[in-house]
C-alpha cells in the first residue's frame, strides 16, 4: 500500500512538472511572438536582391505547437517591413517585373497571404497609404527553404515580406 502511494506521488509530481514546463513554455513562446525584432534579416538569401536597407522590423509566429509534448518540428512564418534604399526599390521593381497588386486576380495567385494579413504590431511600418506592387517572378526566384511572399510600394520604398517554413 505504502508503495501505490509512493507510486501514484510520483506519477502526480510528473503531471505537475510537466504542466509547470508546458505552461513556461507557452508563456516564452508567447513572449517570443510578441517581440519586435530590428535584426537584420538573416540569411539574406531568402530575401534576395533588397540591398543593404536601412531599416527592418519584423516577427516570428509558430503555425504550430512548439510546445507540444510529441516529436516532431513546428512550422513557423515569419512577416516584416524593410525600408530600402531608394536605387534598391527601383532596381527590384525593375529587375523583378514587380505590377499593381490590385491589378491581380486572386485566384492566380500560389499563396493566400495579401498585404492586408499584416500583424498588427506591424502596422505603424507601412505606409498610411501604400500602392502595393506584387511579382510572382520575385517570390518564386532563388528557390529557398521558406515559401516566400513580397510587396513592394516603390514611392515609399517599403518592402512587406512574409515567409513561412513550409
């Protein structure tokens, strides 16, 4: 009998453990998805072609349970505002045949994510009143591990990106 006690202390000061773990976890993670980072973009290769910018802001939010207790990666996306340098907007506007968004019918496009699935922390970045341009040729250039998704208002020189890792 003393040992079923002993037994069911052990297994009930696992579970609390465990909740005190999860719960610590939840909260970082929380925390994490709150933070506004001014880092610079790193690695650069899934935002290629933006120059050397003067300005980035930028979040990270898990598509997933990072917390979880069961194997296995957590998927995360990533969504930013980069202020480029004026000879960079243009070059990739350029370069990259970036068109009016609006001028774009949905349907074609290969992700759902447009520029108004911005986080809200975000917001203050963007332009009041932004014309956003858009090219697939750009989201789909240098293969990466990230699916990628841009906007580009050129007269404010504002480039929106959000990656995911899936």
């Amino acid at each position: 009998m003393l040992a079923a006690a002993a037994g069911l202390l052990l297994v009930a000061g696992c579970d609390a453990a465990a909740v005190d773990e999860t719960r610590g976890c939840q909260e970082q993670r929380q925390a994490d998805e709150a933070k506004l980072r001014v880092s610079r973009w790193d690695p650069p290769e899934d935002l290629p072609h933006v120059g050397e910018y003067s300005e980035i802001h930028w979040q990270a939010r898990a598509l997933g349970d990072p917390c979880s207790r069961v194997p296995g990666p957590t998927d995360w996306e990533y969504q930013g505002v980069i202020a480029l340098r004026p000879q960079d907007a243009h070059r990739l506007a350029e370069q990259f045949a970036f068109v009016p968004f609006p001028s774009i019918d949905p349907a074609e496009l290969r992700h759902s994510h447009t520029s108004t699935d911005v986080r809200p922390d975000l917001v203050p970045f963007l332009p009041a009143k932004p014309r956003w341009l858009h090219s697939q040729i750009y989201n789909e250039t240098l293969p990466s591990p990230r699916q990628r998704v841009v906007f580009l208002d050129l007269e404010h020189r504002t480039l929106l990106f959000m990656l995911n890792d899936h």
